[in-house]
C-alpha cells in the first residue's frame, strides 16, 4: 500500500494552525473541525431523543465514530462522555483525520492513514524534536506527560521515533514551531549547552539540501 506521510502531516499541522492552538497538552475539548459537530452520545441522545442504542447502532465498543451524510454537507464526531481521557482524544483526532484525509471509505489503509493523522496532531514530531536537541531524553512517561498521551499511543511514538529518528521533516515544521515557541520556550528551555551548536549544525545541514 502506498502512503504519503509527508501530506498526512501537512494535514495534521494545519489543523494545529487553523484551530490557533498555542501549547499541549491540547484539552480534548478544544478538538475541532469545520464544518463537523462533535458531540457526546449522551448530548446527542438528550437533543434528538434518540436512544443511545439507535445512534450507536453498530458501533457500541467504540469510543468515538463519525456519522456521514445524515444531512448534505454535515459530519457527526459522536464519543461516549464515559470515555472521555487520553485515548479519547486519540479517537477524536482520528475521526478528524478521517475527514482532513477526505476518506471515503473505512478500509485498513484509511484507518492506518487516521492513526498516523492523530499521533501528529497529537504530538507533532517538530515538536518532540526541538525539545529532544533542547536536553530533554523522550521516553514514554515523558510523552505521557508533555503530550497527555495514553500509554499505548506514546509507546506507538517511541517505537516510530526508534525506527525513523527525526528524519521525516515537513514543510509546515518552522510554521508549527512557531505557533507553539512561547509553550516550548517556558516549559522546556535548552538544557544542553550544545544547543546552539547542534542547532546552527542543523542549520547548516538545512542550507546544503537547497
Ligand atoms: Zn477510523
């Protein structure tokens, strides 16, 4: 199967721009989309008086699924409130990513195309980057913590940045950056005094790919 990372992160971080989000742990309530209601079962159920075994119809165990097509040009992001955590905004972001993706279908390369979609929104590789030339060591607690990611979608990163390092750069990396400098500069300030010499190192490395 073929797959474009490079635009699947594009389509992340544009997302991060385009909501104006500035630091993380993003709360998953400031999870959005245009053009998409996100709701609770619960609320959704209350509104429409509808059970909640008629709008869950088939997707029961989920914790979140999307709703096409109920009215031309409106998405339904439905969640169960009972869920609401860290693996919730995994799902959220997934279920954006299902759209942002323009998916048509839900065959396994849209759901692997929507997982990857998450884990960036989630906790932007740019950003666990910077902070890694800043001193810090990137472990699974740590991206717990920084990112509130659940267990296992932090083991999933580690394992990813394992295998590819920080490699896979995006032409959106320094837009991103910026948007979240005061975050990064006030929670995690450099703590290597090689820094600002990998830094310029990269930069110079950066300026021989031109
Ligand atoms: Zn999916």
């Amino acid at each position: 199967m073929q797959y474009d990372w490079a635009e699947i992160t594009s389509l992340a971080y544009l997302t991060l721009l385009e909501l104006d989000l500035h630091e993380f742990p993003i709360p998953a309530k400031k999870i959005k989309c245009k053009d998409v209601i996100i709701s609770s079962y619960q609320n959704y159920a209350a509104k429409t008086g509808l059970s909640i075994e008629e709008i869950t119809l088939g997707h029961e165990l989920e914790d979140a699924f999307l709703q096409k097509g109920l009215r031309p040009n409106l998405n339904l992001i439905l969640y169960d409130k009972d869920k609401y955590g860290a693996r919730m905004k995994h799902t959220l972001w997934h279920e954006v990513g299902h759209i942002k993706c323009n998916h048509q279908k839900h065959g396994e390369k849209e759901e692997i195309e929507a997982h990857y979609f998450a884990a960036q929104a989630n906790a932007p590789n740019i950003l666990i980057k910077t902070i890694a030339q800043r001193g810090y060591n990137i472990d699974v607690p740590f991206l717990m913590n920084c990112f509130s990611l659940s267990e296992e979608a932090a083991k999933k990163k580690k394992g990813y940045l394992s295998k590819y390092g920080f490699e896979h750069s995006n032409e959106y990396d320094d837009v991103v950056l910026l948007q979240f400098s005061d975050y990064i500069n006030a929670k995690y300030p450099p703590k290597t005094l090689h820094f600002y010499d990998d830094y310029y190192d990269n930069l110079e490395r950066e300026r021989e790919k031109w």
